[in-house]
C-alpha cells in the first residue's frame, strides 16, 4: 500500500511550534518552512487543504523533520518535501524547491494534483 508523507522543514513539540508560530507571523519572509506558511494557520492546519488531502485516494502522512529523521533515517533531500512510501521504500514526490515554489494552498494542490496523476 502507498503513502504520501509531507515532511515539514520544522522539529516537532510545542515550543518549536510556538516559535515557529511566532517566526511566521513577525518575520515570515525568514520562515524555512513553506509547507508549513502555506497549509497552516497560526495554531492549526487550514481547512481547505485538509478538506484536500481527505479526498486524495492514496493514505497522507505529515511530519516534521526530528520525526522523519527518527523514523526513516537521514535523507539528502532538502525538507520541506514529500515522498512516495511503499513497501518501505522511500521515493522522493515533491521536491523542497518545488514546494518552496508554491505561493499558496491552490498551488501547492496543483502540484499534488499533477504529480499524483503520475503514481501507478
């Protein structure tokens, strides 16, 4: 069975999500996290995108880096991104400049949109 798994360019645990919150809101154009800038608001993820990610017909995990890290290992890849899980095999999805590329909820569903049509 495959997952999708967004990786957030950002470390679990509430005060790490109380300064990001902080970050983004006084100074977000020195926020590292444009997954997080675009599908969150200032304590919880936007409707909209998680009304999307409901109606995707494959299984979506999201976490933050430490989590990746602690579950998969370290990667080369730069965070935020996505990858493809299957059979435990991590294939990169969604790249860090493309997400960081994306301007808001509509583009980031675009390139999910587009991209997904490519999963056999």
């Amino acid at each position: 069975m495959k997952k999708l798994i967004f990786i957030y360019n950002a470390d679990s645990g509430f005060f790490n999500s109380l300064k990001d919150t902080v970050q983004k809101t006084v100074a977000p154009k020195s926020y590292d996290c444009k997954l997080c800038q675009v599908t969150f608001g200032a304590f919880s993820m936007k409707d909209d995108w998680r009304e999307f990610i409901n109606q995707l017909s494959i299984k979506v995990e999201f976490l933050h880096k430490d989590e990746f890290i602690k579950k998969y290992g370290k990667t080369k890849h730069n965070f935020p991104n996505a990858f493809i899980e299957e059979n435990k095999k991590l294939t990169l999805f969604i790249s860090s400049q493309e997400i960081n590329s994306t301007k808001d909820i509509a583009g980031l569903k675009a390139l999910v949109e587009k991209k997904i049509k490519n999963i056999k």
